[in-house]
C-alpha cells in the first residue's frame, strides 16, 4: 500500500486493455470498507464500461480524452436515494432533503473514491481523478438517469497506464500542517512555502505558453476563474435544488 500512496501520480493515457472481473471487484469492495456517516453508505458507484456511455460521459467531461480510453470509469455520487426509501418503507420520517445532508453524503461519496483510487494503484492500475463531475452534474445525471437525492460528486478514470509521468512537487509539509492551532502566514512564509513550486522549469515554461507574469495569474485567470466559478456554482446549486437537497426549512 506504501507504493500506492508515496508512489502516486495521476495517469491520463490508458492502454486498450480492459481490468479483469476479479480486479475491478477489489477496487468496489475496498471502496465499500470506506468509514461512512453513521455507517449509511449514503453514497453509490455508477460502473461505466460501455463504449457508448463512456462517450457521452466524455462529452460532459470537457471532451477529457481519459474518459474514452480507460476501460473503467467509476463515477462516486451522494445518494440518499435508497436510504430515504427504506427509511419510508419502515415508517420512519427521513429528514434528508438539506444541505447538510448532501455534504454527509458527498464526504461519504469522496472517501469511497479514494480507498477505490488506492486499491485500484495497488494492484498496478493507473487513476485519474474528473473534477468535471460537478461541473457538469446536470449532463452527467442525464446521462447516468440519476434520480432525486442522487448527485454525482467526482468521478476516477481506472486502466492500465500508457505513460509514466514523474511524482508531481508537493508543498513543504508546514504549508499544510500545523501544531495545536492554526498559525497563520505572514508574507515571507507564503514566499517560502511557494518558492520552489514558482521556479521549477515547469513553472517558467507555463509561464510562456501562458504569457503570464505570475504562477497565481494562471489559476485565477485561466484555470479556476471567478468567472467561470461563479457559473459553475449557479450551475451546481440548481443540480441541488432539482435532486431535493435544498429544503432546508
Ligand atoms: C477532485 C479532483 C479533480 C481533478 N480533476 C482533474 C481533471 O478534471 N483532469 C485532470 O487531468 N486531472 C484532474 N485531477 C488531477 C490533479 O490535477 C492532480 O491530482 C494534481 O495535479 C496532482 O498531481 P498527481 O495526482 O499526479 O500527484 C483532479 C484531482 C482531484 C483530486
């Protein structure tokens, strides 16, 4: 397991191989030993394989060639689907239908995610995390026919890998860890802590491509802008409205 954790790196290239039964049954199995809220596994795992569904699944997920290629594509919903209707069905009155409970949900859902990402990498596998999921939660509840109390929260591409990229940098560990309390930065610390990240060859070279000034500049001017931040929270509040999780009265 030390290899799956330390040796870690998302993989985007799969080869056209499909994972046998035995292996993906590992990956869903470590999935559901996942701590849950309360133990409810208010969470579900759509198991896409099919040629077709994957390509409607690419479609939503920005066309990301991963989603076509791996042969498995998994996508984590929060789902108090089936817990509500049991609780209905032994007359009990479930108050799920709120924020809070979609926020249990998804934490179920993402924790889920990861013991499937680190079973899958155990066994040799490559994975790539979608973060388009809840972009496009609307296309993707289509597209799987996800019912009311179900909202897809992220989604792993699963195969053999087609490429060997190095491990990624990290922060210095104090970037993220503190002791007792929380101490917060001064503007030398975020100099610091961003330095080595800011200078490595990689950066300058996104830098050019990008005719940025700043490392930051590419995150809030390209990649996670406000703009599109703000459409995709629209976009993901009606997706919450519409599965019945914003009654919070
Ligand atoms: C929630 C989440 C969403 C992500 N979404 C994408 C994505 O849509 N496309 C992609 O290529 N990588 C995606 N990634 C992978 C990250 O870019 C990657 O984890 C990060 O750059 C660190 O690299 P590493 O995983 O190789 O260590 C996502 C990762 C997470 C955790």
């Amino acid at each position: 397991m030390d290899n799956a954790i330390f040796g870690h790196r998302s993989i985007r290239k799969y080869k056209n191989q499909p994972i046998p039964d035995k292996i993906l049954e590992y990956i869903l199995e470590a999935a559901s030993r996942a701590s849950t809220t309360g133990n409810m596994q208010v969470y579900s795992i759509v198991v896409s394989t099919g040629a077709e569904i994957k390509k409607q699944l690419w479609e939503s997920h920005f066309k990301q060639e991963m989603v076509k290629e791996a042969p498995v594509v998994l996508t984590f919903c929060a789902d108090f689907n089936r817990f509500v209707k049991w609780c209905k069905m032994r007359d009990a009155q479930p108050g799920y239908d709120n924020f809070l409970s979609f926020m249990t949900a998804a934490i179920d859902a993402l924790l889920a995610a990861q013991n499937a990402a680190l079973a899958a990498e155990h066994k040799g596998l490559g994975i790539c995390y979608l973060g388009t999921t809840t972009y496009m939660a609307d296309k993707i509840i289509d597209i799987l026919e996800l019912p009311k109390y179900v909202v897809p929260i992220t989604t792993l591409a699963v195969g053999y890998t087609n490429e060997d990229p190095g491990l990624t940098g990290r922060l210095p560990r104090r970037a993220i860890v503190h002791n007792e309390k929380y101490q917060d930065f001064s503007p030398e610390e975020i100099d610091s802590l961003y330095h080595d990240r800011e200078n490595s060859a990689f950066t300058k070279e996104l830098l050019k491509i990008n005719d940025k000034a700043t490392l930051a500049q590419i995150f809030t001017d390209n990649r996670y802008s406000k703009k599109d931040n703000v459409h995709f929270s629209q976009q993901l509040l009606e997706v919450l409205k519409k599965q019945g999780f914003m009654n919070n009265k």
